[in-house]
C-alpha cells in the first residue's frame, strides 16, 4: 500500500532553488542529477522521483542525494505542488480507489 514520505520544503538563498529535506533515501549514498528533457530509462526510486517531478513541467533540473531533493525551477514556474508529489511518491493505494483482487482479472 505504501507509506506517506515526511517531506520539509526549504527555500535556497539562490532564486528559483528549493531544497526538499525527507525521511527517506532515495539514492544512498550517491548523488543524480536529472534535467528537463533528459530520457530516463532506469526504474531506481531516484528515477521515479525524478521522472514525476521533471513531469511536472516546472522544473529545469534537480539534484538528489540521500534524502535530500535541490530543485531548481524553470523561470517563473512555482513550487507548489512538488512536494506533494513527493510525499505521496510511495503511496500506490488512494482513498476511494478499489484495490484489485484475483476475482477482478481474466485470463
């Protein structure tokens, strides 16, 4: 079902950076740089991460390293929204969605 990740958003003294501190590792002890446009073939939870927020469209690049997220935003783009994506990265079941069960499929 997964679990909320705890998630503090921190502005930077660098216009248009923000820094997201979590209780989770993402990389261990290394570091990922993502941009926008980057193809990102890997499924690591760094990946998804990235992905999700490169999705977003309001963000120009990011950096991960443990649990620590420094993004830096496209110009005039927003933060808000981020993270939520973030804390919700591992939460597969929402409320009011149906949780499938083996009567569900066909073969």
């Amino acid at each position: 079902m997964g679990e909320p990740v705890s998630v503090v958003e921190k502005p930077s003294s660098n216009h248009g950076v923000i820094r997201f501190d979590t209780n989770r590792s993402f990389t261990g002890m290394g570091h990922e740089r993502y941009h926008f446009g980057d193809v990102i073939t890997e499924r690591r939870p760094s990946d998804v991460l990235a992905e999700a927020l490169l999705e977003t469209g309001k963000v120009e690049k990011l950096h991960i390293y443990a649990q620590t997220i420094t993004v830096t935003l496209n110009q005039g783009a927003s933060s808000d929204g981020l993270k939520e994506i973030i804390e919700n990265i591992y939460v597969y079941y929402k409320p009011g969605v149906e949780i499938p069960d083996e009567a569900n499929f066909s073969s």
